[in-house]
C-alpha cells in the first residue's frame, strides 16, 4: 500500500503535464458528459459565512473574540495559523498570527489536486460539490496566512480527480478541465459580482489571485478569460502566485504581447524588476520547485518544448529584496505541522496523505514550523537542445523533506507555497502597497 501511495503521489504531476495553464480540455476523462454549470457557488471560505471555516467576518476580521484567526474544518475542530519560528540553534519561539486591522484586498485561491474521488460522486447536471476536510487542510497549509493582508474566497469546485489523471495517463490523452474552469470562472464572476466592490466606498478592491498544480491550471485559464483581455479588470489585480503550474512566454519577454497564441498571457507579465526599480504589480510570481544534480533538468513541471519560449520562474524572495532574478537568496519556510492538517497516530498526515506521501510533519502545538534560515533558492534555466527548463532550484538543509522528492519525478511539488511562504506574503503585502499607492489621486 505504502509503495502504491509513493507511485500515485510521485505521478500527481505528471498527470498535470497536459493540463498545464497553456492547454486546451483534451477528452472527457473526469467532467462528465453531463455536468452543467452549478446552481450556486459552493464556498469553502467566503468572508463573512456564518462559521466561515477560514475565520474572517465580511470585513475580514477575525470572526472570533480577539485578533488571532481561528479556522476550522468542515467536519469540526479548530485551528490556529500560529508558527513556531525555529533559530539556527533549534531553539524555538511562538510566533502568534493576529489580525488587527481591516485587509485592504481580496485573496481568490483555486486549490490543487486533493480530491481522491469526484465531488459529488455523480458527476450530471448541477449536483454540486462537498466541502471536505482536504479542501480546508490544503488551504490552510498553502493560502490561509495571507488572511491579514486580504479577505480570502476559496470556492470548492468539482475538480479533475487523482484516478482520472491517471487514467488520462494510461490513456494517452490528458485530462478534460472543462467542469473544473467553468466552476472556477463561475466562482470569480460571482465573486465580481457580488464581493468585490467595498461597501463603504463603491469602489472596486484590489485582487490576488493564487493557485497551485491544477489550480493554477484552471486559475490561468480565468485569468486569460476574464482579466488578460479587459483593461478595466487587469487594473485591479494586484498580482498573481501561480505556482507548480507552466506559466509561458516567449523567449527575451515577460507576455505574449497580443499575438503569441504560445504565451499563457498576453498583457499580464511575469513580475520582473530591474535594479533599483520600484515593486512591480498585476504581475505574475510562478514557480516549480526542485533541487536537481547539476546538469540534470525537471522530469514535469518546468519543461516546454515550445520553440521560442521559456516557462516563467520568478524567486519571490529575489524580487522582494530588488537582487537580480536568478539571484541564489535565503528562502523563507513555513511547514505545515500534523496539528494544522488534522494529523493523527494513524494518518499523521491527516486528509493530505496522499499529496504528502513520505513527509514527516512536524508534531507541534502550532500550525506552522518556520525556519527562515534552512533554505536558499534560486531561479535556474538549462536546456538539452529539445526541451528548455526553468524551476527554483533549493538547497540547504533538505532533511525536512522525503530524501527522493527534491530531485524526484515530482520534486518538492507537495511544498511549491511552503518553501517561499514567508517571502510570498511578503511580496503580496509589498505589491498592495505598491498598488494602493498607485491607485491613490
């Protein structure tokens, strides 16, 4: 069972390869032949749900008494977003997430592949999607911290199952993301609708728009449909993390430009930033993480084969401290702990542990173990003449990861967000600021 559960972990992936942000819905592998749009959204985290399971009222406070967020699982039982920040010498120290002032902008968060079976089982008409436990666990252990910075919308969506990527695999033809991405489109356009006006102002708020593995598949294919191509909502993006995921462009520029059906975007560009330069915004971050022997290249994520363009990597951590974009700097690392999860004596990692075959969580009272210290990353680029590469490539201690996963099949895919998290929030509180700058008269 253990050897099947690597095998299926590992091959996560690979199944994604064609289902990247550049490619089109190739069978009807996992979207079933009658499903049809949902009668409603079906939220995970809305700001202001009664009992939202992220914690936020619909200013974004924190729903409990006192400024630390409390979240909580579909099932029952609560979390804290709190870490313990670990010191070179192992010592460690609580770090208390609080909350204490309104967020200024919105956080839509489109999830990665968890689902081990449909949801609903049934895939016709409009049956809608379950809330699970591996939906929250998921988000908390990748999005939930940038609660603080801004109200967070997580719609559950009936997403493209492991079993069926497989079988696309097997079969040779991809998975099919049509149900996936027109739930996710559908959750935005609710979401713009309905939530993204202030109430006190009228005015439109700004937006980060984050995803991972085949969320960032399908949040790539919104993006491209609803904001690539309309300046009016390209104005309220504050930026976008779309990480695991291939994000394209071609060679020597950061978007297609308007007329390279090749690039993932045409008008929204990776976030680049010459020396000296002020923080860009409405900008992309994406990255696959690996830590490769030198001379080797990624087996999946990071690859294209397109000629004339390169998949985007952008360090967060580089781009925050003005260095140069293949600069190697310190990493900031946040992992997930078994109590985050819902670990147990029998599954420790709770209802990730497929997705986190082989990790040893740390068993702490907090939800997080940071060691800001441990790693350094740097965005890296090779070629074998057929295939270019680009990934962030780690190094230092490695040890808080199973021994085959940085240089494996997948690499530190499960941990794209947890490596960099520290660095990501940064850079997102950063670029709000920068846009709420730039907005201003």
């Amino acid at each position: 069972m253990r050897r099947l559960l690597i095998t299926v972990a590992a091959v996560l992936a690979v199944a994604l390869l064609p289902t990247s942000a550049q490619a089109s819905p190739a069978t009807g592998v996992a979207a079933g032949p009658d499903a049809r749009p949902l009668d409603r959204t079906v939220w995970l985290c809305r700001p202001g749900l009664v009992d939202n399971p992220c914690g936020q009222d619909a200013e974004g406070m924190p729903q409990s008494a006192g400024p630390e967020l409390v979240t909580r699982y579909p099932s029952g039982g609560t979390r804290l977003l709190d870490a313990t920040r670990f010191a070179p010498d192992g010592s460690g120290k609580r770090e208390p997430f609080t909350v204490t002032a309104k967020p200024p902008v919105d956080c839509f968060y489109a999830y990665p592949t968890v689902d081990l079976l449909p949801n609903p089982v049934l895939r016709t008409g409009s049956r809608p999607p379950v809330p699970q436990d591996v939906h929250q666990a998921v988000t908390l252990m990748q999005s939930a911290r940038f609660a603080g910075l801004c109200r967070i919308f997580v719609p559950v969506y009936r997403q493209v199952p492991l079993p069926a990527l497989l079988l696309g695999i097997v079969k040779g033809t991809g998975a099919d993301l049509t149900t996936a991405t027109m739930d996710i489109r559908d959750a935005w356009d609710d979401y713009w609708a309905h939530d993204n006006r202030d109430p006190a102002t009228g005015e439109r708020r700004g937006v980060i728009i984050l995803g991972h593995s085949q969320g960032t598949a399908v949040a790539a294919a919104l993006i491209r449909e609803r904001v690539d191509a309309h300046p009016e909502v390209r104005r309220q993006l504050v930026a976008a993390a779309l990480l695991g995921g291939n994000i394209e462009v071609p060679e020597g520029r950061d978007a297609g430009g308007g007329s390279d059906p090749a690039s993932t975007f045409q008008h929204i560009p990776a976030c680049r930033r010459a020396a000296g330069a002020p923080l860009p915004t409405g900008c992309v971050v994406s990255y696959a993480t690996y830590s490769l022997p030198r001379g080797s290249l990624p087996a999946v994520i990071g690859r294209t084969s397109s000629p004339g363009h390169r998949v985007v990597c952008v360090n967060p951590a580089a781009l925050l401290r003005g260095e140069a974009a293949g600069a190697r700097v310190p990493l900031d690392l946040y992992l997930p702990t078994r109590r985050l999860i819902g670990g147990s004596a029998l599954l420790p990692n709770g209802p990730l542990a497929v997705p986190l075959t082989g990790y040893r969580l740390p068993d702490l009272s907090t939800g997080f173990a940071r060691h800001p210290d441990a790693l350094k990353g740097e965005c890296t680029h090779a070629t074998d003449g057929t295939v270019s590469a680009d990934w962030l490539q780690v190094s230092g201690d490695l040890s808080y990861f199973p021994a085959s996963a940085p240089a494996g099949l997948s690499g530190l895919h499960a941990m794209d967000f947890n490596v960099a998290k520290g660095d990501l929030i940064a850079l997102a509180t950063a670029q709000t600021q920068a846009w709420l700058e730039r907005r201003s008269p």
